[in-house]
C-alpha cells in the first residue's frame, strides 16, 4: 500500500442518526492505515481501521496508552477525559494489577446481585411507562433511567447526587471549543467527590460495588484510595456513556426494522446474540477514542509507524471489516457469534462488560415481553439525535402500544 503524506483533517461530527459515518468509511476504503489530523490537540495521529490491525495495536506492548499523559494528544474533545490514575490509560503489567483485583467486584456472584436489582428497576420503569399510558418517551423512561440508577444504586451513590453525578458526566463528554473548563472542572468534582466516597466506605463497608472493590485483595496487595476513586469515576462515566446510548440505539433499530423486534418475539432465547449483532452493527460514537503513542517504530502492512507517533485504533470500522464479517453493513440476528471490538479489546476492554450486557439483556428482552405491539409514535425521520457529545443516541424515543 502507499503510505500518506498529508494527514486527513477528520472533525467525525456526523451524527445522522445509525448511519455509518461516510468519513470514516472513506478511509476504510482508501487504506487500512491513514494518517489523520483531529479537531484538538498537537500534530497527527496514524489511523488503524481493519479488524486484525486494530487487534495488534490493542495487543501490542509496543503501543502505549500511558505514554500520552503530559501530551497533548489528538483528540475529540476539548479537554483530555481520562486521569491519570485511570486503568484507561495503563499499560500492562499495572493495569493488569487493576484489572485483577477490579474483576473480584464483577464475579458472578455480584453480577448476579446486580441482575436483580436490573431487573426490579427495570420492571418498576416499565410499569411506570404503562401507567403513565402512551404516548410515552422510552428514553426518559428507560434508557436514561436503568444505566444511571443501575451504576448509582451499584456503587452505592446517594440519591440526593444522582442529578450532579449527571450533569458532571455530560459536561465531561461535550465536544464544543468552549466546553474545557467547564470539563475540567467536572472531572475534578468527580474525582474528589469519589474519593470522600472511598474513605467512608472504608470506614463503614456495604453491600455496593465501591466497598467490594475496597475489599479487593490479590495476596497483600489491594486498590488504594485514588485508585479506587478514578476506577468509580470510570464506572460512572462508562455506566453512563454505553448502556445509555446503547439501550437507545437498539430500541430504535427494533422499532424501525419490524423484522428484528418479530425475531426477538418469537425466539427469545435468541436475544444475548441479536443484541451482540447490534453492538457489533451500531456506530456508538463518534470517531475515536483514546489513541496509544509507538514506543518503537513498527512496521504495519507496508507502513513504518515511527517512535513517538500518536496511534488511534477504530473499534466501529473493525466492527464492519469485511475480512471479519460477511456482508458487515448489514444486520444478521442468525449471524455466528463472533466477539465484537463495542467494548474494547486486549488489555483494555471494558471491566465492567459482565454488568453492561445485563443491563441490555433486561432493559431489552423486558420491554420486547412487556410491550408486544410497541412502535414508535412519530415517523423515524422526525427523531432527533445528540449532536453536542462524542455519543451517538436518539435524544427521544416516542413510543405508542
């Protein structure tokens, strides 16, 4: 292949609603590796698109995601999102010390705690929904609804912080010129918020996700306060950001493909696979996320990746590599399982993956059974879409029954 000279200045703000952004199916087309220059940040970045290219960059201890604190790195968003105490930006082996000592708050056991209370929440929502009668808004009733309170009432959040623990999450995710300070001070909030949070826990455990990850212990060693804080502050974020949109998403792409919501109704042990084929399908975001810095120059199909070079991987073009997937634009509920890059990939896929796809397995599989003649209230093209954050989400879901 040949290599690009002059970086692609790539804005990625399209935000019509699933459509695939057309920018980056451009460079899909054009190589599986393009030099790219983003809306913030110093200098460019390498853009890795096809499945098994993005594979070995997450892999690959060549790559660093801790290298970028203290850069400016090419970005989305007006102020950099992570800490750097976050497991995010880690690179083994410490970040494989999180991720051990984090999974013991995500055992089967605590997920299985976590999935009835999902599940009470959700058929409290719905029921909430029905009584209310239709017209009703499924995003204010359960997408916005379920992830919140599931991740709040999880962590053990009191009620009375709900709505700041909100707010500061959306200011963290807007991409506007003028958003820095206020994300800024956001994430300061949060993280000092978080970290009151931990010492009372210490002091007086409970049944909630903080106190078990306190509890966490791999021999001597265990998650100290900070760590423990930014891992909340994470959770939030995360618990916020992709169930929320993805609950949205999903719920849209049912109500307008008749076909698929039938498909789940008459084979509902088909659902973990049919949501899978959906988070595989949905472009979740927009562009990029948080991009790795080569330790060394590495040689990438024909391309030398030089030491220092910023790399950013994209997980919704290698959702649709063709390579990878047969007929990728295309939604298959009879699609063979195969792992999808929604949550991430390597060292640093999503931890919190156990309570996410619960989430969506109830949130989904109890509207589908509650709801049988649901559709939406207004034609699809009236629906309007997020277009201040780096999310892709219906901002209204109106349904009738």
């Amino acid at each position: 292949m040949t290599q690009s000279t002059e970086p692609k200045m790539c804005p990625f703000d399209f935000s019509e609603g699933l459509e695939f952004d057309p920018a980056l199916a451009e460079l899909m087309a054009r190589d599986s590796i393009t030099r790219i220059r983003l809306p913030y940040g110093d200098g460019a970045a390498w853009l890795i698109t096809d499945f098994e290219g993005v594979r070995q960059v997450t892999t690959d201890q060549r790559f660093s995601r801790a290298a970028i604190m203290g850069h400016d790195y090419p970005r989305l968003t007006p102020e950099p999102i992570v800490s750097r105490e976050s497991i995010n930006v880690m690179d083994p082996p410490h970040s494989s010390r999180l991720r051990r000592l984090a999974s013991q708050g995500f055992a089967r056991g605590h997920v299985e705690r976590m999935r009835q209370q999902i599940v009470r929440l959700a058929d409290t929502l719905l029921e909430e929904m029905a009584e209310q009668g239709p017209p009703a808004d499924l995003v204010q009733h359960l997408s916005n609804q379920l992830p919140q309170q599931t991740i709040y009432d999880v962590l053990g959040i009191p009620r009375e912080d709900w709505a700041r623990m909100q707010e500061y999450a959306h200011q963290l995710l807007e991409t506007g010129p003028d958003s820095r300070e206020t994300a800024a001070n956001a994430k300061a909030a949060l993280r000092s918020y978080f970290l009151e949070q931990v010492e009372q826990r210490r002091r007086t455990p409970g049944n909630d996700l903080i106190s078990a990850l306190a509890a966490a212990k791999d021999g001597d060693d265990a998650l100290d306060d900070e760590e423990l804080a930014v891992m909340a502050l994470t959770l939030v974020l995360s618990g916020q950001d992709t169930a929320t949109c993805q609950i949205s998403d999903i719920c849209y792409l049912l109500l307008t493909r008749p076909e698929l919501m039938e498909h789940l109704r008459s084979r509902p042990e088909s659902l973990t696979d049919v949501i899978n084929e959906l988070l595989r399908y949905i472009p979740f975001r927009k562009g990029v996320g948080i991009p790795r810095v080569a330790l060394e120059d590495v040689e990438m199909d024909g391309v030398r990746i030089r030491k220092g070079d910023f790399v950013h991987v994209s997980y919704l073009t290698a959702n649709r590599d063709p390579k990878r997937y047969p007929d990728p634009d295309v939604i298959d509920p009879e699609r063979p399982p195969m792992p999808h890059m929604t949550f991430g990939w390597g060292g640093h896929r999503c931890i919190a993956v156990p309570l996410a796809m619960a989430e969506l397995e109830v949130a989904v599989g109890r509207l589908v059974e509650r709801f049988p003649t649901l559709r939406l209230a207004v034609p699809a093209e009236e629906i309007r879409w997020d277009t201040e954050t780096i999310r892709r989400f219906p901002l209204e879901l109106p349904v009738t029954w």
